[in-house]
C-alpha cells in the first residue's frame, strides 16, 4: 500500500523526463527571419502532399473509368454512356482545379519553373486520358468478335497500348515534378535538423 504512491510518482517523473528529452530533441533555435521561412517551408511541403493525394484521386478516378470504358466496348449502351462521360468529366475539371488551386497557394508559384511544367503537364495528362477514355470506349477488344480481322485487331491493341504508355510516362512525370517540389534546398535542409 506504501508502495504504490511511490512506484506512480517514480514513473511519473521518468515520464517527464522522457517528454523533455524528446521535445528538446525537436527543438530549434532560430532566428526572426529563419522561423518564417521555417513555417514557409513546412507550409508548402504540406500543400505539395495534399496535391499529391488530390493527384492519387485524379488517378483512381481515371482508372475506374477506363475499366468502364472497357466494358463500353464490350457492350455498347450509349444512352447510358454519354452522361456517365459527362458527368466524369465534369469531375475530373473539379478536382483539377482543386489540385491547380493548391499548387497556385505554393510560395514559389510565380517563381518557380518547375510549377510551370507541372501544369502543363497535368493538362497534356488529362488530354491523353481523355484520349484514351474514347479509344478505349469505342474499340473492343474481345477474341470472340468474328467479323474484325486479326490485322485491325492487332492494330486497335497497338493503338490502345500506345495511349496507355503515354498516359504512364506522363502520370510518371507528374509523380516526379510532385516529388522535386517536396524536396528542400540544403540551405532550408540545415536549419530543419535539430539543435542540441
């Protein structure tokens, strides 16, 4: 009974102990200017994540409609396949914009070249899902279809193949401009390690 105030006030004080060391090992000491830039610096870091997953989004959204364009050309239903394209999109413009949005929020955004391209390129990436979106809706490529013959049939895979390559290359590239802007300069680097 006597020993357990003492075991919880030992523990107590080992558990303070232990949340001063680890908040000391987070601590930096800076200056007026360098705590701005700091802020700056994990703001944009955070805007540059969150296009990443509106990205991801992007993606995921493109995926489930080629695999329903896929269908399309199995078993063509137009009636029910012009809205659907409508309405996707209208929300493949929506989270574009959003993405455009919080990249426009980024500090660097009139200066920095790599911005520029990456919306150019997520732009020329809708364009070529779009594309692909069509030629995938419209070519069927079932072995049962009898009256095509192998010739047009290796010719529709070449061409569908050949979007979905561009299509990679371009989701790739966009990957890697998203991940160039999360990396810092060495400058910025060396005030975020801890000070001791």
């Amino acid at each position: 009974m006597v020993y357990e105030p003492v075991i919880l006030s030992v523990f107590l004080f080992i558990a303070l102990l232990t949340y001063i060391f680890y908040g000391r090992l987070e601590l930096r000491i800076v200056k007026k200017g360098e705590a701005a830039l700091l802020d700056t610096a994990e703001y944009d870091t955070s805007l540059i994540r969150r296009a990443m997953e509106t990205f991801d989004l992007l993606t995921s959204e493109f995926d489930s409609t080629l695999a329903r364009a896929d269908k399309q050309a199995k078993v063509p239903v137009k009636q029910k396949w012009q809205p659907y394209i409508a309405q996707q999109r209208e929300k493949y413009t929506g989270i574009c914009q959003s993405l455009e949005e919080t990249l426009a929020a980024h500090s660097a955004s009139e200066t920095d070249p790599r911005l520029g391209k990456l919306k150019t390129t997520l732009q020329n990436y809708m364009d070529a899902q779009e594309q692909q979106i069509e030629v995938r809706s419209t070519t069927s490529m079932s072995p049962e279809d009898s009256s095509s013959s192998k010739s047009s049939k290796s010719s529709d895979a070449k061409v569908v193949l050949e979007h979905a390559q561009r299509c990679a290359d371009l989701e790739v590239n966009i990957a890697l401009l998203l991940r160039a802007l999360v990396g810092q300069d060495d400058r910025e680097k060396a005030w975020l390690q801890p000070v001791l």
